[in-house]
C-alpha cells in the first residue's frame, strides 16, 4: 500500500462531471511488420497482462481515507481483469483522419471509473482513409487518470510496454502478483494520525533547508541580478468554463526543421520554436474572430523535476514556469527572439529556486484543506466571476524515441498527445517527437472551441511563417525515413497524402494565386512580334520550376489531416 502525494492527490480533487483529469496517447501501429502482418486483440490483452508489473498502477485502485483527512492509497488490487480496461472498437466507413477526431474527442470526454485502477486502452480500427498513415494501420488510444503519472512517465510507461525489434520479448514478471489485503477505515485514520503527528517536524526540516535559498534569490532580485517572469493573461476565450464535451486535432511537422530554426537565434531552443509557433497559432485563430488582446497570451510549461535513476517512477514531479508567447508581436523572427529571452530569464529564476523545492511544499498542505480547495477550483462560477487568468493555455513536451519501436510486432508509426483542460484553462498543446517528426496534438473544449480543424491550420501556418522569417522559403529539411523504415517502404497511400498538402497551400497562398491569373498576360507580349529583345522576356516558363521547387519544398511538412 502506498500513499499518494499532495501534488497526485491534487488531480483527484480537481475532477469533475466537466472536468475529467486524465492523460494519454493516440498512436497508429503498422501491422504489417507484425507476425503473419496481423495483431490479434487477444494478443494486446496477454501483452498488456504480462507485463502489467512495468507500470504498477495498471493492477492499482484507489483507498481513500474517512473526511479526507490525509491523502489517499493505492492498494494493490486484488480483481485486476485487463479485459475490463482494453475495449476493441471501429470507425465508421470511409475511416478518415475527421472521423478519428471525433472518436478521439468522445472517448476522452468521458471519465475513468474511480472504483477500478485508473486507466484504459482502446484498439481502434477501420483506418482506411487516414492520409499519411500505411494501410491495415490500427490505433492505440490510452487513457491514464493524472493521479497515477505524469507526461514524462507517461512517456516512460509507453515505451516500457514497447519493443525494439518486431520479436515480442519476454518480459514476465520473476516474481508472483501479491495483492494487499483491504484496510479498514479504522487503519487508515490511525495512519493519518501518525502523518499529521510528524508534519511539524518535518516542515521545521524542510524551512531550515529552504529559508537561505530563498533569502538569495530575493537578493538577488533587489540586486537587479534576477529579472521577474511572472506576467498577468489576458482574458481570452480560452479562460472561460467548460463543458464536459472535447475536441482533439494534430499535425506533424520535420523535426529538422525545428533544430534549423533555432539556431538562427543565439540560445534559442526546441522549446522555444514551438512556443513561438503556438503563440503565432493563437494569434491567428483569435484574430481571425476579432478577439485578439493587445497583451501577450501566456502559456504555463511544465518541468520535469524528476531526479536521475527515476525515470519510469510513477506519480508526479513536475513544476511549471509561466512563458509569454509574445502573441502580441506580429512578425515571427522577433516573436522567437523575445520567446528565448523571456525563458533565459524565467529557467534562471528555476535554476536559483529548486524547483524540486517548490514542489516539496505542497506536502505540507493538509489533505482536507487541499480537498476543499480542489473543489472550490473546479466550481464553474469561479473563473468567469472571482479568478485572474493565470495562463491562457498549457503547452508540454516530451520528447519520444527516435529510434522505431514496436508493439506486439506492429510498427509505432506517429502518435499525438492529449491532456486535461480546466475551467479557466482550456487549450492544451501536447508535443512529442519521434523518429525525425514532431507531432502537436491539441485538446480543447467543444463550446470554446467548435472549430479545432481550423486551429491546426492556424498551427501550420504560423510554423511555415516562423521557417520563412528564419530559414527562407526554399530551406525545407525533409522528413527523416528513419521515423518508419518498413513502414515507410510499404505505405503506398502516403505519395497521395505529400501531394494533398501542396493544394491547400496554393488554394491559401496569395502570392501564387496572383501568380496563376498573370497568365493572359502572354498574349500581350506576343501582340508586339517585332520587338525581338521582348521575346525572351515573355518566356515565363522560366519561372515554373522555381515555383514547382517552392511547392515541392513546402510538400515536405507532414500532415495527416
């Protein structure tokens, strides 16, 4: 039996009907790297049985204490039934990359079972017409409750359960499953006894580790040597209350391109690029709707805060810094420089307060106060009426192997995150990388935001302003075919899918459209034959192969929407 932490405990008590507090994966396998070009679904369940000691929160259900007046327990259970937790369904013909969204979006609307350990997988299938994805592809949809992980772990759990190879290795446990017996209500409340007993001691422990550091970094604000990151947001629709319906989208773009970028501007990093692309994003979609606020939306990144040899450890240890996204600056060179200034200044203020211990001091917070206060967060009233916008949006990312691996056989080919949304917080950004690609899941609230096709346009837009501002147009890194190499080799439908992107920029691009009409211009250099000089003027043909350059360039971002 194992008590969960303050920050763990935190995600329970903030769930509600609207606000589900679970995290997880949309992924697509090939199977044809599998045995015999096939994955049974009973295989996945004897998969997910024999190495459910990988991830222990797969075979554990909540205990929770009487009056809430300590944290609560994970208790081994001692009924685990995997087929109870993995669900088998299909999308409806033709089996398109909208009608997974959908699917996507319902299936995460709903809640996780709290009587029952706190996670499920569903096999989807029917993907016939998903661009970009190979044929006889099915999905991985996991849902996992934030209590039990975070992002990194989430990430760690996932391939934990993985293979290098297309060989399903054994990975059984070496010892026997042993269920704990059920604590009475009476155990748990003399155990909370004894929590409480010794918290004095131990937060006069903690203060005497503490109070100098944080005496430093106030000097060192006064000195003038720390410059200050907190920022107020502006109230956006993305800070209004939610319902209990979501949306889901994503995008992938060259992984490439995103190290190009940054090192066009000086300390500039990953992080930064894509902050400045969801910035540009959000801009677009609020100006687009005449609502775009002359301050900078502001986006809360969380931080990994795990120490060395803990990877795979479950629970949360995670901080978070506050980062503007500098949507009020226009042009995307500048929007990426002012980016990396503001996180220079905001990881110096983390490098000179632990973030481990500003983690540490949610232990000490008593559970019913911090029960209350899950709640009273959660009321819909609060956040339109007596609560500031702290952040616009949440943006985390994780990055993913970038070597292929394998489940039951079947090939990874790309997956997009997903997170919760809260009243006052209702646009997540999930990012990964894997195998050369970056992919943006994005996750919203129907009544906030109906369209999220039309954001990820935004997304690529405003990625495809940020390349020509810093690279030029015609510097476009391609996607790496290491991401799938088998699958690569197999996937036939993904020329036509490299050639649908290119007529959606052309029917948006402007400049190409103008281009197209100047056409009948030719007749008018020929009405004048004697003029010999103008003849090979009015060859235009000269022009094509830079165009078809241009549009074979921007071909190269990959996306399956």
């Amino acid at each position: 039996m194992k008590q969960l932490s303050p920050i763990d405990s935190s995600f329970l008590y903030m769930e509600s009907k609207n606000q589900p507090m679970h995290i997880g994966y949309a992924g697509f396998y090939d199977q044809s790297t599998a045995p015999g070009e096939i994955v049974r679904f009973k295989r996945i369940i004897q998969t997910f049985k024999e190495r459910a000691h990988l991830a222990p929160f797969m075979r554990q259900r909540l205990k929770m204490v009487p009056m809430n007046l300590d944290y609560p327990y994970w208790v081994n259970d001692e009924s685990f039934d995997p087929e109870f937790h993995i669900r088998h369904i299909a999308l409806p013909k033709p089996g398109d990359w909208r009608q997974f969204c959908i699917q996507i979006s319902r299936l995460i609307s709903q809640r996780l079972d709290l009587t029952r350990p706190l996670w499920e997988v569903y096999v989807i299938e029917g993907l016939e017409n998903i661009k970009g994805i190979p044929p006889n592809c099915f999905a991985l949809l996991t849902k996992m409750h934030h209590a039990c992980m975070d992002g990194t772990s989430v990430k760690d759990v996932y391939v934990a359960t993985t293979d290098l190879t297309p060989e399903i290795a054994d990975l059984s446990p070496k010892e026997p499953w042993v269920p704990d017996t059920n604590p009475s209500d009476f155990e748990l409340l003399m155990k909370s006894h004894m929590n409480n007993l010794q918290s004095p001691s131990r937060y006069v422990e903690f203060l005497s580790h503490t109070l100098p550091m944080f005496a430093k970094v106030a000097d060192d604000f006064v000195g003038g040597r720390l410059k200050g990151a907190d920022s107020p947001a502006p109230r956006t629709r993305f800070n209004g209350n939610i319902s209990a319906h979501r949306v889901f989208d994503g995008t992938c773009f060259p992984l490439q391109d995103f190290k190009d970028i940054k090192a066009t501007v000086p300390g500039a990093t990953i992080n930064d690029v894509v902050l400045a692309l969801c910035g540009g994003a959000m801009r677009k979609y609020l100006e687009e709707k005449c609502e775009l606020p002359e301050e900078t939306m502001v986006a809360q990144c969380p931080i990994n805060v795990r120490a060395k040899g803990s990877a795979g450890a479950e629970g949360n240890e995670v901080a978070s810094m506050k980062i503007q996204v500098r949507s009020d600056i226009e042009d995307p060179k500048a929007r990426l420089i002012a980016i990396q200034e503001g996180t220079k200044n905001a990881k110096q203020i983390m490098q000179a307060i632990s973030a481990k211990a500003m983690t540490d001091y949610s232990r000490f917070i008593p559970s019913s106060l911090a029960a209350l206060g899950g709640r009273i967060a959660a009321q819909e009233t609060l956040s339109l009426k007596s609560r500031v916008p702290v952040v616009n949006t949440v943006i985390t990312n994780v990055p993913g192997p970038q070597v292929p691996i394998y489940s039951n056989g079947a090939q990874y080919v790309r997956g997009f995150g997903y997170g919760p949304i809260m009243n006052g917080s209702a646009l997540f950004h999930s990012i990964g990388s894997y195998c050369g690609e970056v992919a943006i899941g994005v996750t919203s609230c129907r009544e906030i935001m109906p369209d999220p096709a039309n954001y990820i346009e935004k997304l690529r837009e405003s990625f495809k302003e940020i390349k020509e501002a810093t690279l030029g147009i015609k510097k476009v890194a391609p996607v790496s075919k290491k991401a799938a190499p088998k699958a690569a080799a197999k996937a036939t439908p993904e020329k036509p899918a490299v050639k649908a992107a290119p007529k959606k920029s052309v029917t948006k691009a402007a400049p190409k459209k103008n281009e197209t009409k100047r056409a009948p211009e030719k007749p008018a250099v020929k009405a004048a034959p004697k003029k010999a000089p103008e003849k090979p003027a009015a060859k235009t043909t000269p022009e094509k192969p830079s165009e078809k350059t241009k549009t074979d360039a921007e071909a190269k971002i990959v996306s399956i929407s």
